[in-house]
C-alpha cells in the first residue's frame, strides 16, 4: 500500500479496551500510515472472554505508540485525561459495561466541547429480549452516535442497526474485521495425529469452536447432530473451546460416543482442527443481543470449509453467500440445522465447492488491507467535512 506523506499529519487518539491477536495486524498498519495513539483501557476483557492474559508489554506492537492504563474503581480515567491531548480524531466508543459507558461519555464530551473529530467504532448489530440496561442506555447511546462525525461498522447489519439509533448512512463506514488466522509447515501432521488419535478415519467431521457459554447455543449443534447421529453413524461432532455451560453441554451429549469435548486449546493447535473439518458450525443464539460477529466464520473459511451460522451471527449476512459457501438457518431451529448439516456432508461435489467459495471470499474481502480502507474512508470523510 502506498503511503500519502501527508496523512502522517493526522493525529489520531484510539481508544479501545483491550488488544486481541487477530487485532495487531490492523493497529501495526495503521500505525504505518497515521500519527496514531492508542489507549487501551480494559485488559482484563481478553482474560473474561478469551481466557487470554495479556502483559502491559504487548507482544507483536513494536513501533506501536500504545499505553495501558490502570483501572481505578473499574474506571479508566486516564482515557479521560488523554482526551484532552493533542489530536485531530478520536476513534472510540464503548458500552458493554457501565463503566466504559462513563468513560466513553466523558471523552466524547471533552471531544466535541474541544471541536475535535469523533469517530465510533462499534460491533453491536442487535439486541435481545427489552430490559432494563436497554432502556436506561439507549438514549445516552442516541445521543452520542447522532453527534459523532462518524461510525464504523464491521457488516451490513450493523450499520443498518446504528443507522436506526440515528446515524446518518453517509457517515456510516463498513470496514470488515479480519482474523490473523495462518498456518504453519506442521499443521498437516498435526491434522493426522488427530485423525488417528480420535479413529476418524472414514468419518465426516462437524467443527464448532468458541466459548461454551449461552449464546453460542452449541445446545443447539448437539441436539441436530443427535438427530443426524441417528441415521448415519460415520459422522462425529468436534467442539473446541470451554466456558461455564460445558457441564451441561456434556450432560446433552451422554449417549453418543461420537461427540468430542477438546477443552480450550492454544491457536496455534486450531489449523488441524480446521483442516480435519468438512464443515463449521456457529450455531450463536441471541441472548440479551445477537452474536457481534464471530471470527470464526473467518478462519474456518481461510481453510477453505463450508460454513453454517444462524441468523443471530453478526458476520454471516457479509461472509456467508447462501448455498454458495454455505448456509444461514433460523437461530434456535434444531430441525433447519440438522437437515442443513445433513445436505452438506451427503454432498461431497457441493462441500468442495463451497469450500472453494469460501476461500476466494476471504481473499477477496476479508484480508487486512480491505480493513484499513474501511478505516481510511471514514478519516477521509471526517477530514473534508
């Protein structure tokens, strides 16, 4: 990418809870191309989510101008305090918790009150059930988002969302997340190690990978492959990942000897599993809101599979294209997904087309440059405003 001299004039604040792996990449090459800070104000999110921990030195951020600030009282107040720096843009905007909606209200005022630039960068695309913290923060989270100079998004959905809370579209940017997903030489004799560990020789992989928590809905996934089970027995269920609903999950799951719980496992070990799959599953509910986007539509399609997500995964309207690389089924719907499961593996013609197909459309949208320009889009419009 050739980079304009003059952008390096642009000084940006970036304000963000944590820093994720598959993040890097994108703060590094933007990094290359603005006079860039970023603030990250909640560590301790990656280890509630991910089980990640994540030092103050951050691997993988060299000549990355970063700093990580101390809670106090939950509350990062220095994101308060580096608001009122020397900056053109401010790039922010969280509320997942009550305390970065203090925070994030606090810097957006001191923002606007400054006359500087205020870009939202946001995955919310739906809520769930009404409920109290809805109706409490949704008129303060109006209120910002109809006096921001922009908003960014990852997909359709979540633009067509903040668009209905007030966003203007002309000032709505889809910029498309992407995971760093890679491979390396070994990965292939890992995947044989697993065939051979797990006797899958001759047997149809179904994949899931993520939290076992509620919305994820894998509640869902078992249930369909329990009906499929019954009908044909070369097939086993994979769920990679851990989280407080396993128990029960593994509760579900007695009976069938054919339905295996990996616990978490490092990224480095997911290629194998990846590769071992004939099709991944991302069976999200919506609860409390919808699934913001799920990474790994993105990493099993790099590797090629047939994808199926229901319609409370935020990523699957963009990365999903219905019956060409896979499928979208109605969320909770344990008959659609079974019998959808059931079309993919009964094919093998369609599964390595759809395989195909997801590959080039990782390629094609969904790599790191098509994220920067999303990012360098909506700094173009705030600038010439």
């Amino acid at each position: 990418m050739e980079i304009n001299n003059n952008l390096k004039d642009i000084k940006i604040l970036f304000i963000h809870n944590t820093v994720m792996w598959y993040r890097k990449p994108f703060f590094k090459k933007l990094s290359e191309i603005y006079n860039i800070k970023f603030i990250f104000t909640h560590m301790q999110a990656s280890k509630e989510i991910y089980n990640v921990e994540i030092p103050d030195e951050i691997e993988g951020m060299n000549d990355v101008n970063y700093s990580v600030l101390k809670n106090h009282f939950n509350i990062a107040f220095g994101a308060i305090k580096e608001s009122f720096g020397d900056y053109d843009i401010l790039v922010g905007g969280s509320w997942d918790t009550l305390s970065e909606l203090f925070e994030t209200t606090f810097y957006f005022m001191v923002a606007k009150l400054r006359r500087k630039k205020f870009v939202i960068w946001r995955e919310d695309w739906a809520w769930g059930v009404e409920s109290f913290k809805k109706s409490m923060i949704t008129p303060l989270i109006k209120l910002i988002i109809r006096n921001s100079d922009a908003v960014i998004v990852p997909g359709t959905k979540h633009r067509e969302y903040f668009i209905s809370l007030g966003s203007s579209p002309s000032k709505t940017f889809l910029m498309p997340n992407v995971s760093n997903m890679t491979y390396k030489s070994d990965y292939l004799e890992k995947k044989e190690f697993l065939k051979e560990k797990l006797k899958l020789k001759n047997k149809k992989v179904v994949l899931y990978v993520g939290r076992l928590v509620k919305r994820k809905g894998v509640e869902y996934l078992i249930k369909s492959f329990k009906k499929l089970h019954k009908q044909r027995k070369d097939i086993v269920l994979i769920i990679v990942g851990d989280g407080n609903c396993r128990s029960q999950l593994e509760s579900i799951s007695r009976g069938i000897d054919d339905i295996y719980f990996t616990g978490q496992i490092g990224n480095e070990d997911l290629p194998a599993y990846y590769a071992l799959c004939d099709v991944c599953v991302v069976p999200s509910i919506t609860y409390e809101m919808g699934d913001p986007w799920v990474f790994i539509l993105n990493e099993a399609m790099y590797f090629g599979k047939p994808v199926i997500a229901t319609d409370a995964v935020g990523a699957a309207f963009d990365m999903i294209k219905n019956g060409e690389n896979g499928f979208i089924v109605p969320e909770r719907d344990v008959e659609s997904l079974y019998k959808t499961i059931a079309d993919v593996l009964s094919d093998p013609d369609l599964k390595e087309k759809m395989g195909y197909k997801s590959k080039q459309i990782i390629e094609e949208r969904f790599r790191y440059g098509n994220m920067v320009k999303g990012f360098q889009n909506a700094v173009n419009y705030v600038i010439n405003k």
